[in-house]
C-alpha cells in the first residue's frame, strides 16, 4: 500500500481552496444574479497594458457607467482575467491621476486609461488602490 504524506494544515488549506472555487463556480455560473462585462483588448499582448474606456463622445461611458459586478477582460484568444468592478475602478482612479489617459477603442472614438497589467497582482499597486 502506498503511504501518503501531508502537510500539517492541508486539510485547512484543501477547504479554503475549495471554498474560493466554489466563489469562481458562482461568478461564472450566476445565471443573471451577477452582471460580468466582457472587454476584449487585442493589444495588450504587445502593449502590456489594458485600455479601459470611461467616456465617448456622448458622456461617461465603461467603468464610468457599468452595472456589472465583475469584468472580464480577455488579452488573448481565450484568456480572462476576471475582476471585481470595485477593484477595477480604483485602478483606474489611480492610472488617471497619474495621467495614464488615451483614446482608444473604434477609430479612436473613446477616451479611457491604460491600466498595466501587472498593477492587477498585489502587491504591486500601493497607495488607495488597494
């Protein structure tokens, strides 16, 4: 028979994976209860950064007017990140006050911020991002 050796605290740490799985199962299969917004940016690959519109020439529009709870942001062909509105809004509070701000979108039609992906990991973005 073979013997299989565990940490001590994996049983802690398995329910807490299983926990935030649980989280990613409910995001993705809400059925309505929670509103994703879906943003494809073809550059980011090249770039780096991800281009979030906030304005088009009628008003506020994007981050600035979303509904959704969660964004999905896909930077390549099949590839999400998924982000809480909330977090994703003080990210790109924090990429127009350092003046981070472009147009962007159809013909260059809309005005929003480039966001490098890597402020999306913690702990690389301080000072009331957070």
């Amino acid at each position: 028979m073979t013997e299989v050796l565990t940490r001590a605290g994996f049983d802690i740490d398995l329910r807490r994976f299983q926990q935030r799985e649980a989280a990613l199962a409910m995001v993705l299969l809400s059925r309505g209860t929670q509103l994703i917004e879906h943003k494809r940016d073809c550059g980011t690959v090249r770039t780096g950064n991800l281009f979030i519109e906030y304005a088009q020439a009628s008003g506020p529009s994007g981050i600035a007017t979303t509904q959704a709870d969660t964004w999905a942001l896909e930077y390549d062909a099949n590839t999400w990140l998924l982000v809480p509105t909330r977090r994703l809004l003080q990210l790109c509070r924090l990429a127009y006050r350092e003046r981070r701000r472009t147009r962007g979108g159809d013909y260059d039609r809309q005005r929003g911020v480039l966001l490098p992906l890597r402020w999306l990991i913690p702990p690389y973005v301080r000072g009331g991002a957070s």
